[in-house]
C-alpha cells in the first residue's frame, strides 16, 4: 500500500536542504516515535516513511502478554498506516523493503528505484538471530519480533497446547509466562543454567525459575535443541541428551542482533549497531539511526526508554537545534507475573560484584563497585515497586 493521501505543503522555514524529505526506513516504535517528534517542532518538513512491513503502529511490548490478555494482532494494532499519515503528515510506504544507500548520492535503493533524502534515519530494528537445527519440522519453528510474527505465532497455535520455547532470557521468560497465562503447557531449552543470563544474578534468577516452575514450565537447562522433526502427534525436538519433547510448536527466542548489514556495505561504520554519536549521526554526511539497530555512544540497547530519547533529541537535531541525547537511568521491567523483575543492568565492562537481600522470591540485588557505588540492580517480587527510589541512586548514564 501506498498511503500518499497526505497534505503536505513546502516550509521554507525547513532545515532541510531543497524538497527531498526526511526519509525514515522503518515504522516501529522508534520511526513512528521520531515522526511524531518531529511534528511537535515542525509541522511541514516533509516526512516520508518506508517499512518492510505493513505499516501498521502498535506497542512492539504488548506482543509478548497477548496471550495473556488474549488479543489478536488486529487488537494489539493502535492504528493502521492509513491513519497515521492522517495523524502525522508524512507519507508511508509499506512493504517497501530498502535495499541499499548511496550515501554520496544521498537516495536509498528500493530494488532500481533511488529515493533522495534531505536526511536519512536509519531505525530499522534489530535482526531475530537464527539457529541452524536439523529436522524436518522447520515450518513449525516460530520467532515474534512484530506484530505480522505474532499474526502467524498466534494463528499456528490456535486450538494446540503444548509450545516448547528456545531461550531463557527476557523475551523467552516473558513467553513462558504468557503462554502458560494463556493456558499453553511450555517447555523451555537453553544452553545457561539458570534463567536471565547475563541480565540478573543467580539468585534472582533462580527466583524466576522458581516462579515460571510453580506457574508450569519444564525447564531443561545446560541443553540445546538438536533436531526437531514431524511426529504424527505434532513435532519431536531432541535435545543434545537425547531427551525428546513433542510439541505442537516451538518458539525460537535465542536474541536479537541489531542490523547492521546494509548500513556496513554502505561504507558506514557499524560496530553491534550502527555506530552513531550522541547526536545520533552516523559516519555518513546526513545519515543518522536509532532505536534497536543503533550503537548510540557505544551503547546497545534494544529497549523502548532509549529509543524514545533519542527521538526526542534527533527531531530536535533534524529541525535545526541541534541537541544531544541525554541517556538517564532506565530500568527495564520483566513481563513474568509470577515473579515480576526490575533490572538496571550495571554498564557493561563495569568493575564491582552483586549482594543480594531478601526472601524467598522478594529479593533486592545490588551491583556495587569498590567505592560502595551501585551501578545496576536486579529486584524480584514485591520489591520490585522499589526501582524508582532504587534508580534515584544511581548515576546517569550521561550526565
Ligand atoms: C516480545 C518483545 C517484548 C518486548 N518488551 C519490551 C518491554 O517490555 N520494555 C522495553 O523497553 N522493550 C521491550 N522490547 C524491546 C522493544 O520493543 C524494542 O526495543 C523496540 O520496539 C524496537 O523498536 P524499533 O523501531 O527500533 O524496531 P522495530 O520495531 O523492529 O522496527 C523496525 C522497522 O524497520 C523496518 N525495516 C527493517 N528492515 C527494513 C528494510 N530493509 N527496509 C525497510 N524497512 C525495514 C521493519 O519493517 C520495521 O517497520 C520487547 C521486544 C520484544 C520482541
């Protein structure tokens, strides 16, 4: 679809140099988020959007408690891209996927079309990071990084039951409680031996497991999925000790990597992400990114707080005031009801060790450097009301 229904008229107050637009490859959170900046400082540069997907903005979050509230991906849909060229004024072009930049030449390839941009921003998301299994049930495989994932997620498990999950980190805990919520028997398989890894300390997530066991999962962590093949009763997965689970499904959550490629062969310069500066410019004259696929200040972080602070300081920056993002403290909040998690994890490469407090599932985990200096924390249950006051003591990550 191409939804050029909109009204926009030439601003010769624009920052912008002649009449290409603004050029936005992606309309997740982090492109609908930095349109809809942009229009709060500049009601006329001209906007045009571009997606691989069909355009439609809904809160990327809400896809893993769907089954828990049990909404469809027309429900978790906020608005169609009909709507929001309506609402914000720009052009949105879907299933439009990008193909490459000529940075010198300042367009972007769609196959052999070539779209000019004033200024180019790259938010084009992160890249669901696929595990070569053997077996002869790869159809059966899922992952949900959008709301067209979640269609098809949702529409293959309709009327099944059993659902085994690979991954034990925030999006694989998150599904198993949402699953479980939605009255799927899951399994999960990772290779770490305990839940979260790398996000929370043992303790707390052991907390966590606790919690996703009582609520209903089988976990069978220090393995991995070997195979996963047709049965006559749904699909086998053989683990790497021979143990063999049959499911209906199995949903694939083993991380996300940001997308980097296209920017890489474009000659920009890419690290984890696309590497940009506090002002979010690329190596590229008029190039800049955000949101999952960009290494902003050497940070990754494909979180939604981020995003939205480079959106507001980028329309800043594209409107002619230039203004660099400002990174606080930003806690991130697990979706696993049966044993809710805050964590602020500590920056990485930082110096110090965890203490942990508390009881049972209510645990309060601080990451401390030499100085007594929190630097992250992990809370669990109950106490995670206590991130607010908790992040107060914490240093900003820019100042
Ligand atoms: C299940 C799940 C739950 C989450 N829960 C939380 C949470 O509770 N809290 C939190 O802070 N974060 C959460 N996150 C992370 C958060 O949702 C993401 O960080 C955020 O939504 C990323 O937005 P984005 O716009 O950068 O990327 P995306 O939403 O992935 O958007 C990328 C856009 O780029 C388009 N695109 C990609 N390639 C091309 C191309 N070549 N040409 C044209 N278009 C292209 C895509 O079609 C899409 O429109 C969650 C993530 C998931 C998967």
């Amino acid at each position: 679809m191409n939804a050029d229904n909109t009204d926009i008229t030439s601003n010769s107050e624009s920052q912008t140099s002649g009449n290409d637009p603004i050029v936005i490859i992606g309309t997740g959170l982090a492109g609908y988020t930095l349109a809809k900046e942009l229009r709060k400082t500049d009601k006329d540069v001209p906007i045009l959007m571009l997606t691989a997907d069909d355009g439609h903005s809904y809160s990327k979050p809400m896809l893993s408690t769907g089954f828990t509230k049990n909404k469809t991906a027309e429900q978790l849909s906020m608005a169609d891209p009909g709507r929001m060229v309506e609402q914000l004024a720009v052009d949105v072009r879907t299933f439009t996927t990008v193909t490459g930049i000529d940075a010198e030449k300042q367009c972007v390839l769609v196959g052999d079309e070539a779209i000019t941009y004033s200024k180019l921003v790259l938010a084009w998301g992160a890249d669901v990071i696929q595990l070569n299994i053997a077996g002869t049930a790869q159809e059966s495989v899922y992952a949900v990084n959008d709301l067209l994932d979640y269609r098809r997620f949702r529409e293959a498990v309709e009327g099944k039951q059993r659902i085994l999950i690979m991954g034990a980190g925030l999006i694989g805990c998150e599904f198993a409680n949402d699953l479980i919520n939605g009255g799927f028997k899951v399994d999960i398989v990772a290779p770490c031996d305990g839940v979260l890894p790398g996000l929370v300390p043992d303790q707390a997530a052991a907390a966590v497991q606790d919690g996703l066991t009582e609520a209903g999962t089988t976990f069978h962590l220090g393995q991995v999925v070997e195979s996963i093949d047709k049965v006559e009763d749904g699909v086998c997965c053989t683990l790497d000790n021979g143990t063999q689970v049959v499911v209906d499904a199995v949903l694939s959550a083993v991380g996300l990597r940001p997308r980097v490629q296209l920017a890489k062969d474009a000659g920009l310069t890419v690290a984890k992400g696309i590497v940009v500066n506090r002002l979010l410019e690329t190596s590229a004259p008029n190039v800049y990114a955000m949101g999952d696929c960009a290494e902003v200040d050497g940070h990754v972080m494909l979180y939604v707080l981020p995003l939205m602070e480079c959106a507001r300081s980028l329309a800043k920056t594209l409107t002619g005031t230039p203004k660099e993002v400002t990174y606080g403290v930003m806690p991130v909040v697990i979706k696993t009801p049966c044993c809710p998690v805050a964590v602020l994890p500590p920056p990485v490469g930082a110096e110090g060790e965890w203490s942990v407090s508390g009881e049972g599932r209510d645990l309060k985990a601080l990451f401390t450097d030499e100085s007594g200096l929190v630097k992250g924390f992990a809370l669990t249950g109950a106490l995670v009301s206590e991130r607010q006051a908790l992040a107060k003591a914490v240093p900003p990550i820019h100042r």
